[in-house]
C-alpha cells in the first residue's frame, strides 16, 4: 500500500505548526511540486519552478538551512537524508539525484535541535522528552518523564509559553519546543506526527536525574519540581548556559539573596554557596571554565531563618530530620554539630515531606523554617539506608578514620585515594544529613559514624 509522507505533513498543518517544507515527485521524469507550508505563502502555493520553490524554503527558515528527506511510496521506511543544505543549487543537485532513482522527496527547513529547547511525545496524560535530540529521544534512557498539566507549567516556566501539544484521547503526538519561531506558522511549538488509536501509556514516573534536570542543572529542576508540587521554595533566578534565564517560587520578605552553582548532577558542597550576590558569569568561568559540570547559577531569595537543615529518608523508610538554629550553611558543610530542634519544627518538616513524597516516594531536602513555615532550598530523588551509626551500610575489609574537623575537601580528597574494600568511621559529632554524609553515600563507600567522646 503506497504511503505518501508529504500528505501526511499536509493533515498534520491543519492541526498544528510544521517545519516548513514543498515536496516533489518524480514524474516522466521530471520534479513534479507537490505539498508545501511556507511563512508568508498561501497553504500549498503552486510555484513556476522547482527552484522557486526551493528558495522560498531556504529565504523562510530561520537558519537559511534545509534538508532533504527521501521515500519509496510503497516502503515504510526512509531513504537517504540530506542534511543543512544553504544554496539553491546545493539543493536542487540532491534534487535531480535522488528523483532519477524514482524516489519521492521532502525539502524542508533544518531544525536545529541543540538550541536550547527539547523534543519528546505525548501521549495521553503522559509526556516524555529531552533537550538535544529528535523525538525519538523517548527510545533511549534518561528522558524526563511528567504528567501533561505539570509539564506544561514547567515548560511555561522555563520557556516562556505553553505549548500546544495536547494530543486527545487516544492519541500520540511528537513534538518539539523552540526559542526561535519555527515552522510554517512560526511559532515555538512544532508537531511532527500524530498517531491515533494507542493504547494507553503507564503514569509518569516523575524521576531524576534525567537529561532534562542536567540541561538546568539538579538544583534548578530539584526545586521547580518542588515548585510545581505546591511546597513553598523561595523566589530563584535561574541563570543557565542553556537556557535564557527564568523564575519561579514565592517571595520570601527577605530582601537578601543567596547564590548557588548549580551542577548538572548533585556534587555535594564541591562548588560555591554563598549569602549575597555574586557575579553568575565571573562564577561560571572561574569555577567551571570548560561548561561539563555547572549547568547554571541560581540566585536565591534569603529565608529569615529560625532553624535550618535537611531531611532524608534513612534505613526502613524512616524519615531523618536534623537541623539547628539560623542558618544551615555551616551545618550542611559538617562545620557545626546538629541541635535538638524543636516539636512545631519538626512536626512542620514531617508534613512538608509528607506533602512532597505523596507524588515523589523517597526523598532528601534542605529546609529552612522562618518561624512560621519550613521552605524547600534544595530537593533530591531518592532515600538512603543511613541510621543513627550508620552513613553508608556496607561490610569492608579495611576501615580508616576521619576527623570531621579536618573539613569536607579533606574527606573528598581521601575519599578519591581509597582503595576498593577499605571503609570510612567518621570520628567527631557531624549531621546525617549533611554534605559530609552526601559526599559519603554519593561516593558509595561503606562508613559509620563514631561519636567523639572528648568533646
């Protein structure tokens, strides 16, 4: 059964913006135009020439690039593809060559997909997708996967538009989002196919790191989950290499801010944290200068802190709150020892956990409570087996100690030279839930904690 790629791309413009395209079939030998949708053209406008054609595509699109695709009507699968083409006679070669052999062709305007935005499908009330890649990208791991409404507040968040990518009850629809104008209608959505009568995908599983959380950067995606989920995070600017810069979160009533790096993946209290505000680009360059590891720069509104600490979800699922009064800064570093916290304190973590590992599961958070509501400052995914002695479970052939005073670059640098096999006691009073204890189980190394009876 013949099946025409370019008639298709034609149904799929009445409903939504395609990448610009004129189509050609090879008739007695001859180009024969087919279908098009050009910005500035009449649906399907009838060119003089195969040229004419051509250059419309190439004057309309927004890299002056084009592709050309080629198909067999009676096989399913494609032909050579042809790549960022810029001239009218570099198109019209490809053109010629590929008609002789009786295939049927798409020239349509390059896409470039590591523009900062992100391609994926919906399906039903699911969405997965990922930034530098083809829809296809929900065939490989690491896709982002949301339900349809949170997906759509966050890319209206991040991007600046909500895109129109609802597919319809039993439909799957492809799709790509832009920081330029793109397609025929010229705006940043564009659809690529739609397919109905599927069957029903499993639930989003709300996960990550994923590719999506490292082109922001884990703290940016950690807390606009938090954000979406309704738990109070403070007012953050989010400075990114990827991305233009983007906001969200509550006002805090405190007119001071921190600055936070923003690694693509969590490394615990490796780059600068600091109270106050601090050159974003000055940071990126000097801490990160080859752009692998920090994905972006957060300024954060202060909290006017009461207590502050973290939470993290230990051995058997129990959840583990640790903190102390004012800031957390030092306690997260493993400088200073967590205190008894109060009751209205913790029953006020508790609920916020509660609320978030409703839709999450397991979890571990930096809070800080201002005397009348505990705030997000930073989420992950996942729980721990830590206990009252133990950081890391695990048996080891060799145990050596570290002095928590020695601070956390020591235990990273030491941490680096183990061999396989050797244990960690960490000897001194240190939070469970501090960055010490996150380098520890980060670097999956057994270690138990041994208090200091000297002090």
């Amino acid at each position: 059964m013949a099946h025409y790629k370019d008639e298709t791309l034609d149904a799929l413009a009445e409903i939504g913006n395609v990448a610009q395209f004129v189509s050609f079939r090879p008739i007695e030998g001859r180009l024969q135009q087919g279908f098009c949708r050009i910005s500035g053209y009449p649906a399907n406008m009838r060119f003089d020439a195969p040229e004419g054609a051509v250059a419309a595509v190439l004057a309309a699109a927004a890299d002056r690039k084009v592709n050309v695709r080629s198909y067999a009507p009676e096989s399913p699968r494609s032909r050579e593809f042809v790549y960022g083409i810029e001239t009218v006679d570099g198109v019209m070669e490809v053109l010629e060559r590929l008609s002789s052999e009786g295939l049927h062709l798409i020239v349509n305007e390059t896409i470039d997909v590591a523009d900062g935005g992100v391609s994926g499908v919906v399906q039903g009330e699911t969405v997965e997708f990922a930034p530098d890649d083809t829809p296809r990208c929900v065939e490989k791991p690491g896709v982002a996967s949301l339900p349809l409404e949170m997906a759509l507040r966050m890319f209206q968040i991040v991007y600046g538009f909500e895109p129109q990518i609802r597919a319809g009850d039993g439909a799957r629809l492809e799709f790509s989002l832009h920081p330029r104008p793109r397609g025929h209608r010229g705006t940043h959505t564009l659809v690529w196919e739609r397919e109905l009568n599927v069957p029903i995908p499993p639930a989003a599983t709300l996960a990550w790191p994923n590719r999506f959380s490292r082109h922001l950067g884990d703290k940016a995606y950690g807390l606009l989950m938090a954000h979406l989920l309704g738990a109070p995070v403070p007012k953050t600017l989010v400075i990114g290499r990827r991305v233009a810069p983007f906001s969200f979160g509550q006002e805090t009533g405190s007119l001071e801010v921190w600055t936070r790096t923003c690694p693509a993946e969590p490394q615990p209290g490796l780059f600068t944290t600091v109270k106050g505000w601090v050159d974003p680009y000055r940071l990126l360059s000097r801490e990160d200068p080859e752009g692998n590891v920090l994905a972006s720069v957060l300024c954060q509104a202060a909290v006017r802190a009461r207590y502050s600490g973290a939470a993290v979800v230990g051995a058997e699922g129990r959840l583990l709150v640790e903190g102390r009064q004012g800031e957390g800064d030092r306690f997260m570093l493993g400088l200073d020892a967590p205190e008894k916290l109060p009751a209205e304190i913790l029953e006020s973590v508790r609920t916020l956990h509660s609320q978030l590992s409703d839709r999450l599961g397991a979890i571990r958070f930096e809070w800080v409570h201002d005397g009348e509501q505990a705030w997000i400052v930073q989420l992950h995914r996942g729980g721990t087996g830590t206990s009252e002695q133990v950081i890391v479970p695990g048996d080891a052939d060799k145990w050596v100690r570290f002095e928590v005073s020695a601070g956390i670059e020591s235990l990273r640098n030491l941490l680096s030279r183990l061999d396989n096999g050797v244990g960690v006691t960490v000897v001194g009073e240190v939070g469970l839930t501090s960055h010490v204890a996150d380098l520890l189980r980060k670097a999956r190394r057994p270690a138990r904690l041994e208090h200091n009876l000297a002090d």
